[in-house]
C-alpha cells in the first residue's frame, strides 16, 4: 500500500470514504558512509580482541575463519572488520521492504489499483448501503464497482466496509475517483455521499518514429526514450504492420543469432532502457504484400502499422502501451505504368536502335487505344536522341491487369553520354496524357574501323 489520495471530506454524515493505493514496496537500502558489522565496535577498543599472547599463527586463524584450524565460533579482528562477510553486503540492503509513504506517480499503461474503505465515524449504524465507484477521464466514464443490486446491509458504528478496485489506465492528464454511498442513518433518512479524488496519469515514455523510403524498401525506425525515475526493462516491442504490408525487424548479427534459437523465447533477456531519459532504437524494413502477389496497387491508405510495448519497472510491476497508427509515403495509383525493359549494349552514332518497353493496365477496366510518342520536355535544349521513322505508335487497347511488350526505333546524333527522354503514353480514348518515362542514360559511340 502507499499514500492516501485526498478528497473533498464529508459533512453531516456518517460514512466516509479513504482511498489508497495499493503497490509494491521497495528495498530499504543503507546510505551510511561507515558500516558496522558488530555492535562491539562501538564500546570496545580495536585491539581488544588481539591477545599478544597468541602468536601470529594463531591471529591468522582467528581472523580468517576459512583456514582449516579456524576456530567455528570465533569473530574477526578489528582490523578485518573492513573484510566482507556475505556478497549481500555489498549491495547495502538490509533485507527489509519500505512500505510507500506517497500516493507516487501512475502512468500510462499500467493498472491503478485502489484500496477503498469505507469508515463509520458516527455513533448511529449505516443500513442498505449502496456503494459505487468509477474513474472519469476528459472523455469517458468507467464503472469500477456498483452494489445497488446487492446493498451493504449495515455498517456498525466503527465500522467499516472495505473493497479493492483495479482499472487499465489507458488516457493521459486528470483522472477523477469518485466514490458514492446512499444509506439510511440513524434518523432512517436517505443520505447520498459523494467524494472525488483526484490524480494525474503521465507518460512512462515516449515513442519517435522516422519513415524513409530507399528505392522499393521502407525503412521504420523507432526511438523509444523512458520518462520514468525507474528502469524499464522491454519485454516487447513489436511492430504490427497492417494488412498491405510484412515488417522485419533489422538486428546485430549476434541478436540475430540468438534470435534463431529455439530457446530464443525462453532465454530472451530484456531490452533495459535506463530512467530518466535512457533511449533505445529499433530498425524495421518494410515491404508491400500487394507487390509480393502481383495485385495491382489500390489508392490506399499509407498506415504502416503500430508497436505493441510491454515492459517491467524494477520490482516486476507491469505496463503495456499501444502506439496509435504510423502512416509512411502515400500510395499513389497509376493507371498506367510505362517500363524500360532492355536497351542495346553498343549504341552508334546515326544508326537505329531499338529499346524493348512494356505498358500495364493497373485498373479493373479496359483502357486504350494509346499512341507512344516523344514529347519535346519542357526545356529548350537540343534533344539528340529520337524517334527513327514513324513519330506516333500506336497501341491496341489494353485489357485489366494485363501488359503489352512493344519496340520503339530510336537514333541518336551526338556522340557521348546522352539522355533517351520524354516517351509518353496518351490514351486516345480518355484522352488522358501519362507521365512520361523518367530519362534513360545511354553512351553513344563512332563506327569502328577495321
């Protein structure tokens, strides 16, 4: 048990109601700089126990009991009272547990529970009790407990009617107790006691994510600092991708080894995050799910997920936290995706080539007819790289989720690296313009001699 929350005290009634909260005790350790291992050392002189008569042999045996002649009862020397006698006592603990004297902090995740006893303080009994008890939040209401259908028959003067209530504290900032009784007192009048106790809920720590996005990867990383004055110890953390993605969690190679054993669940050792302020970073890759079957993306929804958190403060009082959604790069539908498949190795100056394209239908409807062109961009330099022959194909329609591989004859006229730019796809159906293909670097040499 720890402190008692104040609340607003009753008057003119019998009944009152004290709350406290009930949690661990913690370790009574000694902060004294010297350490006495025998009350002698506090009346007796330090060579009181060191008889000259006894020669050194025999002081030895004396003050170190290990030898074989020690004697079995005998204490140490003053000057081998520095000496350790059990490794406990270098942790300064004295093996007794201090009862909390605060109400301390709650936070988020963890389970409040209350010890509520309710006190007749006045000389008149206390009949048909009913007794309720919830915590009010900035949104909602929870009912804890509620004995209207079975009252409390009586509390005798002096008495008392004890209960415990547990809640899962799940919303931050002020959170109102209230207890309410109705009872009939000593002149059979129906009373009605209400009483509030207040606390507020922090947050044990905080979880700062980073989204980037390499090439075709999506990278997930995930700070998590602890605002605690205690040390949490992670027994969880789990990433929980939504439906249109997998996530891997990026690790060491010695954790990944040790997370390939088989008595990986067993063994695991907790994740410390240190208090006040301790930080701990985890690293996911995550890959869509939709690309991985072949389905055609759909304008969707960028939530990548949420972490589920468990963890354990020092003395094992548990806590769990779930993250709200994480959202990455929007996904875009393209109705049409326009591909370079193949470019020829060797590229010469002024003679044709062909480039291998393909065109997908991404949508559940038939598009097309498409004209294939080279659109001229939209600055002004000279393009040396262009269509040979015709300057618009053109394209059967193309059925759902299907694909068409075609050739463009292209020639290029400057020597060196130059850009292939601006094919475009229109729809002449639709009459929609595409987004042209990104450029394509080639390297354009001179006919060989022999």
């Amino acid at each position: 048990m720890s402190g008692q929350l104040q609340g607003g005290s009753p008057s003119n009634h019998s009944l009152a109601f004290r709350v406290m909260r009930l949690c661990r005790p913690s370790f009574q350790a000694e902060e004294a700089v010297l350490r006495l291992l025998d009350p002698l050392d506090l009346l007796a002189a330090e060579d009181i126990l060191v008889d000259p008569s006894l020669p050194p042999d025999d002081l030895l045996r004396i003050s170190d009991p290990s030898t074989p002649d020690a004697v079995a009862n005998s204490d140490f020397t003053f000057r081998d009272r520095f000496q350790i006698r059990n490794p406990v006592d270098a942790m300064a603990l004295s093996g007794l547990l201090i009862v909390p004297q605060s109400f301390g902090n709650i936070y988020l995740g963890e389970t409040f529970s209350s010890y509520i006893s309710v006190n007749n303080s006045s000389k008149f009994e206390a009949r048909d009790v009913i007794i309720k008890a919830e915590i009010q939040t900035e949104r909602q209401r929870i009912l804890l407990l509620d004995t209207s259908k079975s009252p409390v028959e009586s509390i005798r003067s002096g008495g008392r009617y004890d209960f415990i209530v547990e809640h899962d504290v799940k919303e931050l900032g002020p959170h109102t107790l209230v207890c309410t009784a109705l009872y009939n007192d000593g002149d059979s009048e129906r009373k009605y006691l209400p009483q509030f106790f207040k606390f507020i809920v922090n947050n044990p720590l905080s979880v700062r994510t980073k989204v980037r996005t390499v090439k075709d990867n999506t990278y997930l990383e995930a700070c998590i600092e602890n605002h605690t004055k205690s040390n949490l110890y992670m027994d969880q953390v789990e990433f929980e991708p939504s439906q249109q993605w997998t996530a891997t969690r990026l690790e060491t190679s010695e954790y990944s080894a040790e997370a390939n054993s088989e008595t990986r669940g067993l063994l695991k050792p907790p994740v410390l995050i240190r208090a006040g302020g301790g930080i701990y970073n985890y690293l996911y890759v995550i890959k869509s799910t939709i690309e991985e079957f072949g389905q055609s993306k759909v304008d969707g929804s960028s939530i990548l997920g949420k972490f589920q958190i468990t963890w354990r403060m020092n003395l094992g009082e548990p806590g769990r936290l779930q993250t709200q959604q994480i959202y990455g790069t929007p996904i875009t539908q393209k109705d049409i995706e326009l591909q370079m498949l193949d470019i020829p190795p060797i590229i010469i100056l002024e003679r044709p080539f062909q480039v291998h394209l393909s065109i997908t239908n991404q949508t559940d409807r038939t598009l097309g007819p498409f004209e294939v062109f080279t659109s001229p961009g939209i600055s002004n330099d000279e393009k040396f790289v262009m269509v040979n022959g015709i300057q618009k194909l053109v394209l059967p329609p193309l059925e759902a989720s299907n694909s068409n591989i075609f050739d463009l004859n292209l020639i290029a006229t400057g020597l060196g690296v130059q850009k292939i730019s601006g094919i475009t796809i229109f729809d002449v159906r639709e009459k929609k313009l595409y987004d042209p293909l990104p450029d394509v670097e080639i390297f354009v040499d001179t006919t060989t001699t022999t």
